[in-house]
C-alpha cells in the first residue's frame, strides 16, 4: 500500500512545490533578495518601504509567515512537509519571511494554546499578516532570575484591572502596540498569585524609556504601569494561572533565542567566506593561516551539528504536542556558540572588526561589531544560562535538590 502511496504524495509536494514557486515568480520584489526580515527584531522602528510592504502583505494573505499554524485564525493551515517546501523556495530565490517579531516567536504559539476562542480570533490573524507588534512585560528591577518575585499589581475592579509597577528589559516596547505580561493579581501567594493579561501600549498610564546599551542601540526599555485600565477580557486563562502560561512561553523564547529559531537566520555569510576577504590565501584559494582555517572549520562542523540536533529537538517536542524543557538546552548551547562565533569573526577581520564609527569601516564591519558587543547579552536574556543550568539539571536530568 505505501508503494502505490507514494508516487501520489511526491505529485502533491511537486504541485505544491510549483505553486510556491508561482507565487514567488509573481509576488517577491527582487530589490529585496537576500535582505532580512528587518521588521522582526527589537531594534528598529516599524517604517517599511513599498516593496516590504507589497511582500509582507502578499505573505500574510496566504498565512505562509506562520505556515503551520491553523488556517481558521489566518495561519497557512500547512503539513510539516509543505511547510518545508515553503522554506527550501523562499531560500532559492533569497527571500526572507516578512512575518516574524514576538507575536510568532512567543505569544502566538502561546495564545493558541492558551487563550479563549474570542481572543484567539481577535489576536492570532494581525500576527499571521504581520499587522501588529508585541513586546514583553516580564522582567522587573527586582524580579530577573527569580521572576517569580515580580511586584506589579493588577487590581480588580469588578469589569477591568487597574495596573502599576514597572517592568524592564522590555524588547522593543517603544515601537510595540501591545504587550503581553504577568503580573500579580494576589499577593498571598508568590507563583499561584500571578496572572497573564494583555495591555495596550497607547494607553493612557503607559510610559516606555528606552535604555541605552553598549552596542550603541536601544533596543530595550524601562516600561512604566501608572493606574493603567486593563479590560477583564484582555486575562488570558484565569486568575492565578499566569505562572503556568508565562513559563510555557518562555519555552517558546529559549527555543527561538538559539539555534532552534532565530540564531539560524543571523550566522549569514560563513565564516570562512568572510576570512578569505580578509586574509591571504594560497595557490589552491584556501586560507593560507592553517591555524585559523582548522579552527573555522572546527566550529562550523560543531555549528552545524548543533543546528541539526536543534531541529530534530523541536520537531520531536512538536510532534509531543509542543516545545518543552529541551529548550533550554537549546538556549544555551546555541548562545554560547553565537557569541564564539562573533568572537572570531572579530578576530579575523583584525582591525577591520574593531571599529565603531568612520568612512573607512564598511556599514557590515560596524554593524558586526555591535552585534558582538549585543550578543553578551543572550546568554543573559530569556533566562540566564546559570537559570537554564537549573531547569536541565531538574527537568531534563531527574536532578532534584537535596533536602
């Protein structure tokens, strides 16, 4: 049966295969191959130029920026297979998926999972066309490691919350719209006393200071709550749950943080590529410093390596019925090979890799440089690596505290 099967399936995935291709022939602005997805990140506002605009748009209707999300709440409604395919064709032409950010990194996946069928239908179809920003409130100037401790508190008002606190770290709150975030709703108990719920940038008690970071950028902000009205409808789950549902996407986070997700996208050129450029090399073409070569080549093979085991990681968490505690191995492997990566890149551009401002630095070499002095930092966000050493050794290994 699975013989005469089979030819079938690969005419399916054939057909499939050139409808992508179809629609990238009509629809991809070539003034935009191999550029990234600029509009993801946190560090930037949201201003597009027409061709991002025309692609985005052209992407979000067929809900293939979120292609395996359900089709019902505008995702593509895609099998793992098409989903694939939508990936390999996107990849051969140098196009880059023009729907991306927090929505589809955390809270959507997230909010499929645990939010009410109005919200689902409200919040999930601007994510999959790529309409609307998020940002997240969870860290507090008192509550980063132990997140747990966090003191902003909503107070019920019978139809509404009225919110006060602050929160910090806050990726790209001054260009959000909305931000999900826990908060406290009880303070008799420390983790069953904390809620999720959804609050709108542009209300009035909102206030976002961004925070200068040595790299330059300001991706981040200090996020001020001051009697913020926070509509009963916007609690997602109940009361007290907030804890199971803030930890859960953070699973998402880890996942996306390393080499399951968006590290991924960001090694760009090889390395030796880039070495080349800027070293001798020999007769052959090849690096003519074998000390470097071995050591790029070392970390590639243990780069590549870990991408492999990272997406065998997440298609078997998926296929278990989502991402779990492997995340956090993920997050911190895949950090501390980023950072090494930017260390040597660094390095091999010699005096090239060490500029900050000046013509004669090329815009690569500056933006390289602070995206080495912003990497520091990852093995620090979404949750420290001594806090990812925790959850391995008690979740992932059966370790647990002695008494």
């Amino acid at each position: 049966m699975a013989t005469q099967l089979e030819p079938h399936l690969h005419a399916d995935e054939d057909a499939f295969r050139s409808e992508v291709q179809q629609f990238l022939a009509a629809h991809f602005p070539a003034e935009l191959k191999g550029k990234a997805n600029a509009l993801a990140g946190v560090d930037g506002p949201t201003d597009e130029t027409p061709a991002q605009t025309k692609w985005r748009k052209a992407v979000g209707e067929r809900g293939w920026g979120t292609p395996t999300w359900p089709k019902e709440y505008g995702g593509g409604g895609l099998t793992k297979a098409q989903a694939k395919i939508v990936e390999q064709e996107f990849a051969k032409v140098g196009a880059y998926n023009p729907i991306g950010g927090m929505g589809v990194m955390m809270f959507g996946p997230t909010l499929l999972e645990y939010g009410s069928e109005e919200q689902k239908r409200q919040h999930i179809p601007p994510i999959c066309r790529g309409e609307i920003r998020w940002c997240q409130g969870y860290s507090e100037p008192n509550a980063g490691s132990d997140l747990a401790n966090l003191q902003t508190f909503a107070e019920d008002k019978g139809d509404h919350y009225i919110v006060n606190g602050q929160k910090t770290w806050t990726s790209g709150g001054q260009w959000a719209d909305k931000c999900f975030a826990i908060v406290r709703t009880d303070k008799s108990d420390k983790h069953r006393g904390i809620s999720f719920m959804l609050i709108d940038m542009d209300a009035p008690g909102v206030e976002v200071r961004p925070i200068t970071m040595i790299s330059g950028t300001s991706p981040f902000c200090e996020t001020f709550f001051d009697n913020v009205k926070v509509p009963k409808e916007n609690l997602v789950g109940e009361e007290g749950q907030g804890w199971t549902i803030g930890k859960r996407l953070l699973q998402h986070e880890r996942t996306n943080i390393s080499g399951g997700g968006g590290l991924a996208s960001m090694m760009g050129r090889s390395l030796g590529e880039i070495a080349k450029k800027y070293g001798e090399t020999d007769a052959a073409g090849e690096l003519a410093d074998k000390v470097l070569r071995d050591r790029i080549a070392d970390f590639e093979i243990r780069w590549n390596s870990f991408l492999l085991t990272a997406r065998r990681a997440v298609e078997e968490s998926k296929a278990q019925g989502g991402v779990s505690e492997i995340s956090s191995v993920l997050k911190k492997l895949g950090t501390k090979l980023s950072q090494e990566r930017s260390e040597l890149m660094i390095e091999i551009r010699g005096l090239q890799g060490l500029g900050w401002e000046g013509e004669e630095f090329t815009d690569g070499e500056l933006e390289a440089v602070r995206g080495w002095l912003f990497g520091k930092a990852t093995t620090i966000y979404g949750g420290s690596t001594e806090i990812q050493n925790n959850i391995i050794a008690k979740r992932v290994l059966g370790m647990l505290d002695h008494q």
